[in-house]
C-alpha cells in the first residue's frame, strides 16, 4: 500500500528560490544568436600559465587527496597574499575550499542553527541569503537603496541587527548592485557586533574589482575589508573565490579566513562537505596568486572601460535609470514600468536575442530591475545595447 | 565589554568526531620511514589517458562554469554505464557531484529535517553518519557481527528501522569491514522501507570491488545494489564516486542517482553546495567510464590478491583474528587485549613504521578493530606484516 505522503525534498529545500537567471537562460537554449549577460562570469578563459600549472600537476601524477585545510603551500600563498592587502593574516587560518560558495556553505553549518535570525544586506546574489535557510535559519532582508549610486542606510541595519541575532551576511562589493561598503559603515557595524556577539559573514569574492576615482591605482586596489579593521579573535568569517580575481570561475576553489578557534571544526566541516579542492587545482592556485597581479590589474582596467561604456550607454535610452556600480562587474538597472523582471528578461531573449538576469532573482527589491554582466568586450557589449535599443523602441 | 559565550562553532558541529585516522597519521607526519595504510587510497596515480583527457580540456580552454547537474555527455555515461550493471537508469535521474562526500552531503541535505531519526550499519566510514548530525539528526547505530565474515543480523535493522525513521543509511560493500550486502537483505529492507516510507540511503562506492569465488568473472562484476531491484519513484537514492573504480580520489568527482521527483530540488542544493565540479574534470570522467573496464578489472584482480596475501598472512599472527572480506579494499581485523584502536595505531606508527587505521575511528562498535588499506603491492604488504610481527613480538 503506498504511502500518503509523497517521495519529496523537505519543506525547506522545496521553498528555496530556483535559479531565475537559468530560467531565463533556459530560453536561450540552443540558440547561437543570443548574446548572454546573464551570468556572473568573465568572457575569457583562464590564462595560459595557471592551466599550465594544473597540467604539469596532473604530469606529476598528483591525483590524491589532499589535507582538509589545503595544501601548505596554497594556504601560504593566500596568507600572504592577504596580508598584504589587510591586517596580516596567518596561514592557519586559511582554509582552502571546493569554490566560494563551498565556503559559504562550510561556514553557515558551522554557525548556524536551526531557527537561528540571520540578516542580509539585499538585493544579494541568492546563494548567500539560501544556504542558511538550508540549515533552518529565518533570513530578515535589509535593502539597499536606490539612487546616484546604490547605498545602504547604517542605521536601519543596525537596528535590524537585534542582540539575539546569529549572523549579518554581507557582500561587498555587491553582486548584483555594485554597492562597495564604505569603511566607516564596517567599523560601526563590527562595534555593533562586538557589543552583541553577532557573527559577520563577508563574502569578499568581488574585493579586487572596485574602480576607484584615480584609475591609476587600480592595480593595487582593494575594496575596505573587515579584515583591515577586525582581531584575529573576532566573530569574523570572511569567504573568497579564484573565480572573479583571476578568471577562475569553472575550477571551483575557494577559501575562508576564520578565527583561530573555529579552525579544528572548519577542518572537521571540509571533511565532510567536499573533503579537499582537488590537488593539481590547488596547485594551479598557487600559480595563480604568485603570477596574478597583472591578471587583476588587466582585467579591473578591462571592466572600468566596460563598465564606464555601458553604464553612459544604458542611461541615454528611454526609460533606463542606471546607478554608477563602484565594484563587482555589473550594472543593476532600473527599467520604467516593468513589474515583472523575469517576464522582461524572457522577452529579451526571445525577441531580441539578449540575455540579461532579472532584478527578482537577487529578490523582491530587485523587482524592477535588470543585471546586465559587463566582464565582456565593448564591442559586445555596443550590440547588446543596440538589442536593447530596439527591443525597447518596439 | 567582551561576551560571556566565546566565538565558537555550534555544539552539534564542535561534538563532530575529529578523524582519528588523521590523528594517527599525523604521529607519523615528516617521517619518510612509515608505510602507510591507513586512509583509504589506492598507491596508484590516475591512469595517464583520464589525466590527458583534463589535459585536453584545459588546453581547450574547458575553464567555465557547467550546469548543476554536470555536462550532458558525463551524465549520459554515467547513466549507460549503471545501465548496465543495474536496472536501466535515465540520465535524468543522474546529478554529478563534486566528489562522493558531496553527494552524500546533498542527499542528506535533501531529505534530513533536524530532529529525523537516522539508522546506519556500523561500523562505517565515519562521513556516511556524521553527515546527518550536521542536518541536526539522531543517528542510531546497528552493528554488524563480528565471525568468519561480518554479518549482518537483519532482524535486528528491521526492529531498528521504525515507522518514525527517516532514513537507512547502508554502504555496501562496506568500508571498513568489507561486508556485502546481499541481496535477499536489500530486498527485505527494501519492502520494509516501502511500507513505512523510509529513504534507503545507499553509499555504493565501492560497488566494483567485490570479490567473487570465481576470480574469472570479476572483470564485470559488482555487489548488489538497490539500484537492481527498486523502481525509480522508490525512496532510494544512491551515492558515487569515481575515486576507487578509477583510481581517481584526488579528483573530487561523484555523482547520484535519485527519483525524478527530486532532481530539481538536487539541482538547486549542487548550486548551493559547489555549483557544479569543474569542466576540464567532468571531462577525465567521461574517458574513465567509456574506457575504464580494463581498470576496474585490473584493480580487482590486483586487490583480490593483495586481500588473499594479507588474509593469510595477518591470520597466521598470534592474537590476530581477520574475517575475509567481500568487498572494498580493507582488512578489519581484531588484535586481541585491545582495549584502545587509537593508542595502539599511534604506536605502531612511532613504533613499527607503520600506519594503520584505528577500528574506533569507525564507531565504538569498531573498538578493538584494526583496519588495513590493502590496495597496495604485495611487497609493501609484506614489509608491513612484518613490522607489525616485530612490534607484536616485543
């Protein structure tokens, strides 16, 4: 006799968000002539010299598994890295893990309960708002507002950051705004948390893309971190990605700085979430971040000529309000008149062959608006807007 | 003013055990005099022509984000080559996960609510069962007897399995024991779990190392598995991996198979575990199985003797009783008047030279036990049994 009650996922895992921009990607399936915008990923392959790397690991025959935390070797050259755009920062405290998202992923289970409170600055790239809903906790949503640029009002933020509040979850530079957390805003919100025990997530994944006023120093530049400002001690947990930085995004390595004292559990959560990133991966990383100053300083003069060119482009067409991203790579646009952004996005690329993300899918403050990915080339990008163009003059 | 509660990890997380298996190894860490034998590795680097495979790939400039579910032509081989060892599978059912502990994190994910009450056979691979206490689940534990082989008393799992279960979380062969399960129990378990609308949680990685009376036919054999008996709507999900069958641990590669009702929910927690695993390593998948049967046939032929040597040779040592095992790659073995697996592996390891895995890093059903990666060569087998003939003659 079969049972009532259906072979399903849980309630939860049900009511999690599906991907919007797959949907709408999901129309353009198949299609050649579709200009995709869609995802957050740069149009050009890693570099020669990092899949160089994994290459001669794989010659090398380095096909085992790997400590937990990563190879030595990789965590050093994290630190190091770190240290020098932050607070010094101890190799033992890196951890390396299978992408940023793993890391968000390994350190939501390690804080959070079920039932937990957790807040999140938003519109915000879905993954960070739903892995802790993974694990039971209820997410409150703090928005930022629209304007010139994108802006977060502190003040509603800290009052949303009640004392029995587990976790504040922030990205900045944000994805899909651009939104970039001015210094001060950090070291009130660490002062708020200190005083109340509340865990702060940073997913520093777009740190290295900001455009700074004087394009000369882009090459060293990198986004105000709580890493510049928090203890080693802390309740600071902050999340980082190859993919972004150095045009990464299909090799799925990542990382996370932690306390001291989190470190054994971290260990602990690797194991049984991916138990190592795979070693001829790590060792490409390595490459990666010794050699990679010039791939980020290439690439955040690529996006700055890409992200001025568009966003001077969307807002002479009728009825686009585009704010002035300060990080990440993309535009977060208004779109007059729209209330349904995934219905927008579906027309895009059915009729007009372009392939944007709905402002919805980062959620319901992002109604009414769409992110347009601009790590592409101008001349791409020039057609696209030409889509958009007509499509609008229909 | 600093917080009474100090910063860290969760209780459910902080009362994770820590791998007592790494625990030993790191008595030995620097030490180039140590044989080890203690994780659960093959001593053979991947096979040249899957390594050239991601080779290939990265030459490709294979450096980009995949679907969540995996590349279309790994699940197509995935699916025809479980096709052919079991009932027919669509590759619909099929998700690629970035390595077997991941798919067993999903899964677990999935279907694991805090509070579920979970049943594994033990002793076991200590992920399959702490996986679910992340999720905040009870797990109870049913031994396996200790005899000529291990066994299981299944009466004794029926009782165990309540109508208030969750799951059943079985891994056959079973690592460390090497227990099989056979088939009148899958189907016996099977009918039970259906009436009660218990999931059957199958880690089957170790499908294709079982070894037969007769040794000619092991080129195409495997265990039995749920996957030949259940339908595809049954609460049945099985979990994977290519790193025994094809030598390819380091490689974080697995993947599941589950009811069609669950694939979108799948799709959506791979999104939020890894996104997907790395192209260029779904690609060395896909050369594995279309070409991997001289492999796995290889490997069994090569462990079914080294499980023949060290059978003999570990039974012919005073206070040493090894049952024969079925399946996997491990002896588990009793030393008599052990009263603490951990103690005595940390000794071997100072001691002897040599590194085993403690029986209690596998539950306290496994204390008193001893476990022996044999897939190694004859000769470093032999030079293992005799340091551990010179410790036990001390």
């Amino acid at each position: 006799m079969p049972l009532d009650h259906p072979a399903v996922a849980r309630n939860v895992v049900r009511q999690l968000e599906a991907s919007r921009i797959r949907e709408v990607a999901n129309v353009g399936m198949g299609r050649d002539d579709v200009l995709p915008f869609w995802f957050g990923e740069p149009d050009q392959v890693t570099p020669a010299f990092i899949r160089d790397a994994a290459k001669a690991a794989l010659d090398d025959g380095d096909t085992f598994y790997t400590h937990n935390y990563g190879i030595p070797p990789l965590r050093a050259a994290i630190a190091a890295y770190l240290s020098t755009l932050h607070r010094p920062i101890d190799a033992s405290r890196v951890a390396v893990t299978s992408s940023g998202v793993s890391a968000l992923m390994v350190l939501s289970q390690l804080i959070i309960n079920p039932g937990d409170r957790v807040v999140a600055v938003t519109p915000l790239w879905p993954n960070v708002a739903e892995i802790p809903k993974i694990l039971g906790a209820e997410v409150v949503r703090v928005a930022l507002q629209f304007g010139e640029t994108w802006e977060l009002d502190l003040q509603q933020l800290l009052d949303a950051l009640t004392p029995d509040t587990r976790a504040v979850l922030l990205n900045s530079p944000n994805n899909p705004t651009g939104w970039v957390m001015p210094r001060e805003q950090q070291e009130a919100v660490l002062a708020h948390c200190r005083r109340h025990g509340i865990w702060i997530v940073a997913d520093d994944v777009y740190e290295r893309l900001v455009y700074s006023e004087q394009p000369s120093s882009e090459r060293q530049a990198c986004a105000p971190s709580f890493l510049d400002i928090a203890d080693a001690d802390d309740r600071v947990i902050s999340s980082n990605s190859f993919s972004k930085s150095w045009l990464m995004t299909g090799w799925r390595l990542g990382w996370l700085v932690a306390p001291p004292e989190l470190m054994t559990d971290i260990g602990k959560l690797i194991e049984y979430n991916t138990s190592c990133a795979p070693g001829f991966v790590q060792r490409a990383g390595i490459v990666a971040i010794e050699r990679g100053d010039e791939i980020i300083g290439n690439t955040v003069t690529r996006y700055r000529a890409a992200r001025d060119f568009l966003y001077q482009r969307l807002n002479a067409l009728p009825g686009i309000t585009a704010p002035r991203p300060k990080g990440a790579m993309y535009l977060f646009f208004r779109v007059d008149g729209v209330s349904d952004s995934l219905v927008l996005c579906k027309q895009l690329v059915r009729d007009a062959g372009l392939g944007l993300a709905p402002g919805n899918a980062f959620g319901t403050e992002g109604e009414g608006y769409v992110r347009w990915c601009f790590a592409s080339s101008l001349e791409r990008l020039e057609d696209g807007v030409q889509r958009l163009e007509r499509f609008l003059a229909v």
